[in-house]
C-alpha cells in the first residue's frame, strides 16, 4: 500500500505545482474606461502613448506531461524507497523540463496603451494593438468605449 501512496502523492503534487505556474495575460483588445459612459459620446485629446507588453498565456500542459514522462522515468531507477524517491524526483524533473519545452518561443506581444485628458477633466486610458495612426495631441472622441480620431 505503502508504495503506490508514494508515487501517487508525488505525482499530485507535481500536478498542483505545473498548475500554479501558468498565467493568464491582459487583453490587448479590452478597452479601459469610466463606468457608465457606454452610450455617450465624449470628446478628448491624447495626453501619452505607451508601448506594453503582456505575459504569454501557456497551459500547464507541458509541465503535466513532463511529469508524467519524468515519473515513469524514474520509476524505471532502483528499488524499495530508492524508486519512490527517484520517481518523485522524476516527475518534478519532468514537470520543469516541460514547463520550460512549452513556453519556449513564446514572445510577449506588445500593444499601445492610449492615455486620453476628456473635455470634461478625467483620464481614461486604452489599450489597443494598433495605433492607426494615432499620436499625442490628436483630438478624439470616445463613444462605446471605443476611441476614434476626431
């Protein structure tokens, strides 16, 4: 009984550790602003333009599957408790390995956060992946939630 628990425990826990590592990126395409406004139409000027990067989301996948792979590795290793631990180490092993396999080549993706001073005093800020053209002192409006040159 005593030595599937092992394996099993080691396994969950590689598991719960590949899963904490994923992350979960900002949406270049969500727009940010006043609540309440999404019918009106206001007018503004571009106070700043800034260029961001959001994190890549990847999937705990690669990391699931290492430690799969590592485990059944290292339980091919030793003998007694010598093979718990080594499948132990195996599936951990494996599990950054193929953390770091999958998220390799995974480049952030920039996009254009778009700071406008309203008419009316407020700053409200957006973000898009395209500036069309857009820069600091053009006039422009805001109905939707959606930024136009005006």
């Amino acid at each position: 009984m005593n030595n599937k628990l092992i394996p099993f425990c080691s396994f969950v826990s590689a598991l719960v550790l590949a899963t904490a590592c994923s992350s979960v990126p900002d949406d270049p395409a969500k727009v940010y602003g006043t609540v309440g406004q999404a019918d009106s139409v206001q007018l503004g000027t571009v106070n700043g333009i800034q260029t961001r990067e959001t994190a890549q989301r990847h999937s705990a996948a690669g990391a699931l599957l290492g430690a799969v792979v590592g485990g059944v590795a290292g339980h091919q290793i030793g003998g007694g408790t010598g093979k718990t631990a080594a499948t132990a180490v195996g599936a951990v092993g494996g599990a950054v390995v193929g953390d770091r396999i999958a998220s390799a080549g995974h480049d952030p993706q920039s996009y254009y956060q778009i700071d406008v001073r309203m008419d009316n005093g407020d700053l409200r800020m957006f973000d898009y992946a395209d500036l069309n053209g857009l820069r600091v002192g053009d006039r422009v409006r805001v109905q939707d939630n959606q930024l136009q040159r005006w």
